[in-house]
C-alpha cells in the first residue's frame, strides 16, 4: 500500500498551491486529478488578478506561491486597475493566454521534488478516531496518508445548465464528482448548493473590431512575482482588449428567453455570486440601466476563442445568438460556445478553523470553491495555507493563522469561517478594514518572513527584503532632515498648480502635497554624504513608491496602526476551542448559538460574528478572565 504525508484533491488553483507548499516544506506529497493535463486550467476568464484579487496574487507570491509566477509567463496584457484612486486600492491584472497559463501550471507541479501527480479521482476518506488515515480512489486503490487538502472546484456534483438542458460536469467537456458529498454528509458535515457561470465564447474573426472600444495594457506591464525575471518579462507578445455595450434591445431579446431560464425557473436551486451575476439577472436587478458594458478578451495568442466578460448567462442558445447579434460589432458574429451555469455541492465554511482545517476530522483540510468561494485567486489563496498547515501539523510545528491586519488571505478566512457564506465569497478591498497597511506594494514586507521560514522563500530574497525595509527608514530620516530651498522648490509646484514657498520645507513635508512626486523632486536632492539613498531610489523605482506611499499618507497609516493595535489585545484574548458556550446563560440566546457553531479561536475573532453583541463579548471576557 502506497502512503504520502499529504494528499491533494484536485489539480486547479487551490490544488496546485497546496501541492506545491507542503512538498517543498518536505512532506511527501500526492496530487490527484482525475486529468494531468487539466492541472491549471481556467474555468471561467483567463484571467488573473483585478480588484482585491492581485491584492491576493501578491500574497500567494510573497508566501512562496506559483500563481503569480505561473500568471506573468502566461501574461498577455497585463494592467494595473484603480490608477486614478489611492494606493490602496490599486491592483495588478492580466489577461492570461489559456493554453499556456496550464502548461505553465504542469511545468511548476511536475518539477516540485516531494511531489508525485495522480490520474485518478478520489472515492472515498478514511478516518479513525476523527483522524485521517487515508484515501481511496477511483481505481480501486487504498492510499495511506496524514492529512488530506481537499480542493474539489465546481465538481462536487456537478451539473451544467444551458436553457431547459442540464447535463452532469463540473465544467464544459468534463465529468463531475459523484458520491463524495454523501461520503462527507456521513462523517457529519453539512453541506449546500451554489452556483457560478460562465459567457458564450466568440469566433475572433466574426467580429468587426473596428466599432469597439479598444482597451490597450499599461506599457510597461508590471509582472506580479518579484521573482519573476525582469530581463525576459514579458514572456509573451501583448495584445489590446476591446469594449461594446449592451442596450434595451439586447435587453428585450433576452427577457424573451426568461420563461426557459433555470435561473427564473426553479431548475437551479444554488445561490450565485451576487457581485458577478449574469447578463439576465443584471436585467432584472438593474432595470434602470439602459445598458452593461462588455469586455472582449482573448483566451490565447494563438487561439481563436473570445471571451466576453460581462455576458454570464444560462438562457437557451437560440436567446443568446440572437442577443449577441443585437450587440454593437457582433452583428456577424459566430458563437462557438454558448454560455452555461454550473451548480454544485459546497460545505458552508464555519465547519472549517482559521488554518483550514476542518473541525470534524482532524487532518481533513477544505479549500477553495468547496469553501463556498468564487475565483481562481480566492481559491489559490486557501490552497497555500491549507498546504502551509498541512505540512506543519505533519512536522508537529505551530500552526500558521495570517490575521486581518496581516494580509487579504486572513480577511479572506477570518470572513469564511466567522461569517460563513450562503454565496460566492468574492474578495473586494471594501472588506479590508486596513486595507492602507495590506497593500499590493508592501506584500513581500508584510509575508517573506513567513515565507522563507516555511522554506518556501530563499534566504537571497528574504535579506533583499530587508535591505529595502532598511533603505526605507533611511531615506524617511534623510526626508525629515533634508530641506529644499525656495529657488529649487518653486518652478516644480508652479509646474505642478501647487502653491509657492516662501521658506525652505522639508522633502518630507513638500511630498505630503497630493500633487507633488517624489520622482519630481528627486533629482533635486543633495548630493552629499547622503547621496547613497538618493541613488538606491533612482535605481529601485518599487522602492521609491512604497516610499512616497509611506510619507504621503503617513497620518493614515499611523491611524489604522493604532487600531490594529487595540484590536490584537482582543486577539491575544484566546478562547479553547472545546469551551462550552451552552452553559452561558448570560449569552443571547442568538450569541450562544453562533458562537457554539463557529468555535472561535479569539475574542477578537468573536467580535466580528454576525449577531454577537458587545454585551456577549463582555460576558466572555468577564468569564474567560475568572
């Protein structure tokens, strides 16, 4: 009987990041998958990054992920979203070609030592004693194992949806996973139904480019991985997105197509992302919009497909071809793939701990979609430190928990597992409460510790970090210290609508004006003993913006500190996850049911579960400090 310390289910993003973490902290690792040459493969969008989600990518890369790696090899524009916001909320994403983002996926797998690739599908879990004890799959074979990272997608009884017509598959030209949930729903989980969808896909040259917006990506693009190397990136040639809208026309031939929808018609039963929904129900919800803007991206250089972004839907296919005709440059166009919706079993994510670990079964692990999440990014960021975790409890070493303040994947859990989800969990920056300290920028200052202490970073890259993180003190002293006279100051604030001095400022000061750069002003700094940290700025242009972010929203920053500050006194506050909330009769009676379901680890973490009181956290503290 073959045995791994870890074994991975399912090959998409969540999969391959847990895959590849717990093999390079040393565990023997076995990933299945029910199709090697699936490993990767992008569902929906090829797609990476956006809103939030590179927030997400920079993390997975700062951790020792692949994702961002395996995105800018496969890059083919690349763009950074919220330019003309603050730096916050700024956020890199690429459109991938599809076929290469998956042979990149294979390539980062397949070369992970530790690390052995399975073409089977999982039948069933053993357990003993609420302990994991191995698997067995479809073949017939009984594999040993300590932990199990289950990373099951949309696949988990999956069934496809076009108009009236459903077929099984948890994704186009492919099976679903059958009896898995009613193996789970045994061992006493509970589990749902949720739904996503996917767009048709169009013929490139049925569509009459010349009447679209065109999209261009940003020149230079910006890869996502610092460890990406920059004298070959970009890897790829880049290519233009391009823009059209729907209008009421489009809009009345789809609602033609309502009465046959399995969204309207009681045929789907799951819940879809309210943040991401289909063409018809943006109808219905929005019907004071006259029209919806589409994107038309490509799935690959050398591929013939066009994906439209913005045109979800599961209506029947004669509904969407006449829809799409009605479109300002589809008016020829040739639908090679209608678009569908895929329902599928999830297990509401309070039956997870903060380390993705399931509650039940010790050594059982969720992540990704089966946590009730929507996207590659989300998932891939589960998948990390279920892997993380995994190999951890393996080596008998302290779990790793990233708290809310530490990063996009600890808002990420701490929402999945205190507030569950009835829907598909999105990441936005609106949920980041300190989202001024988490940003895109700074990922690698905030998590390479973590990262080269799991192995997963090399020691080259970790002490580069710090040479910048002490660079950065240095220049903010030299700021403080280093005034810039009237004569040298003024042409640049008349050039930039700022007002004059009249006496020397410091740089620091004069960079607090929003309109004021640090690359106007650069150049113009002295150049004496001092002159080092000048030419380190000038030659790291990365480093020169986390600068000029730092000083220029210094008051922020120093703000959102404080609070977390006061918030980790909650979180330092523990709460033994076996602590009987029942015999509290001081509790709300609402309070006391949910706190006895998610079993929180922290009073902070208490705090933030829906229908908790204040006065219920006092009632725990009083007690939890007798």
């Amino acid at each position: 009987m073959r045995y791994f310390d870890v074994i991975v289910v399912g090959g998409g993003h969540a999969g391959i990041e847990a895959s590849i973490a717990a093999a390079k902290m040393g565990c023997s690792v076995a990933l299945i998958t029910m199709e090697k040459e699936a490993i990767g493969r992008m569902s929906c969008n090829p797609a990476i990054g956006g809103s939030a989600k590179g927030h997400l990518v920079h993390e997975i890369d700062s951790l020792g992920g692949a994702m961002g790696l395996i995105a800018d090899k496969a890059g083919i524009q690349f763009r950074t979203l919220n330019k003309s916001k603050g730096p916050a909320v700024w956020a890199g994403r690429s459109q991938s070609d599809r076929k290469y983002y998956t042979i990149e996926a294979i390539k980062a797998v397949s070369e992970t030592p530790n690390l052995e690739i399975i073409e089977d599908s999982l039948m069933d879990v053993f357990e003993e004693d609420k302990k994991i004890t191995g698997i067995k799959i479809k073949s017939g074979e009984e594999i040993k194992c300590k932990a199990v990272v289950l990373c099951s997608g949309t696949f988990l009884n999956g069934l496809m949806h076009t108009g009236m017509t459903s077929t099984e598959g948890g994704r186009y030209g492919e099976q679903a996973s059958k009896g898995l949930t009613e193996s789970f729903t045994r061992m006493g989980f509970v589990s749902g139904r949720l739904k996503t969808g996917t767009p048709p896909r169009l013929h490139k040259d049925s569509i009459d480019w010349d009447k679209l917006e065109v999209q261009p990506g940003d020149d230079p693009p910006l890869p996502f991985s610092r460890r990406t190397d920059k004298s070959k990136f970009p890897y790829l040639r880049q290519v233009p997105c391009h823009i059209t809208y729907t209008d009421l026309e489009v809009h009345r031939i789809l609602e033609t197509g309502f009465d046959k929808s399995p969204l309207f018609t009681g045929v789907i039963n799951g819940v879809g992302p309210r943040y991401c929904p289909s063409i018809e129900d943006k109808i219905v919800r929005f019907a004071d919009k006259e029209r919806h803007q589409l994107f038309l991206e490509p799935e690959g250089l050398d591929d013939d497909l066009i994906y439209i972004n913005g045109f979800s839907t599961s209506l029947p296919v004669d509904v969407q071809y006449k829809a799409l005709k009605k479109i300002r440059g589809l008016e020829n166009v040739n639908m090679v793939r209608p678009g569908y919706a895929v329902e599928y079993d999830y297990f509401p994510p309070y039956q997870v701990d903060l380390t993705l670990e399931t509650k039940l079964i010790e050594g059982l692990y969720f992540s990704g979609q089966i946590n009730g999440t929507s996207g590659y990014e989300e998932a891939a960021g589960q998948g990390i430190i279920a892997g993380i975790n995994a190999a951890l409890k393996i080596q008998k070493r302290k779990e790793f928990v990233l708290k809310r303040s530490e990063a996009y994947i600890g808002v990420l859990i701490d929402d999945l597992v205190g507030k569950s989800t009835n829907e598909p969990y999105r990441m936005f920056t609106s949920r980041a409460e300190h989202r001024l300290l988490i940003r895109q920028d700074n990922a690698d200052r905030r998590l390479y510790k973590y990262g080269y202490e799991f192995g997963l970073i090399s020691k080259e890259l970790y002490d580069e970090m710090k040479v910048n993180e002490t660079s950065i003190a240095v220049a903010k002293e030299f700021f403080t210290k280093t005034k810039l006279t009237p004569e040298i100051i003024n042409p640049i604030l008349e050039n930039s609508d700022s007002s004059k001095l009249q006496f020397s400022e410091t740089v620091d000061k004069l960079l607090k004006r929003p309109e004021i750069s640090l690359s106007s002003i650069i150049k113009h700094l002295p150049r004496n003993g001092k002159s080092e940290i000048v030419e380190t700025l000038e030659n790291n242009p990365i480093l020169a913006e986390q600068l000029e972010i730092e000083i220029k929203y210094e008051g922020y920053i120093k703000r959102q500190e404080e609070l977390v500050l006061k918030m980790d006194k909650l979180e330092d506050v523990q709460i033994p996850l076996n602590f009987n909330y029942v015999k509290l009769k001081t509790l709300s009676a609402e309070g006391r049911e949910k706190l006895n379901k998610i079993k929180p680890r922290s009073i902070g973490q208490a705090s933030r579960i829906s229908g908790v009181t204040p006065s219920d956290i006092s009632v725990l503290l009083v007690y939890l400090k007798n």
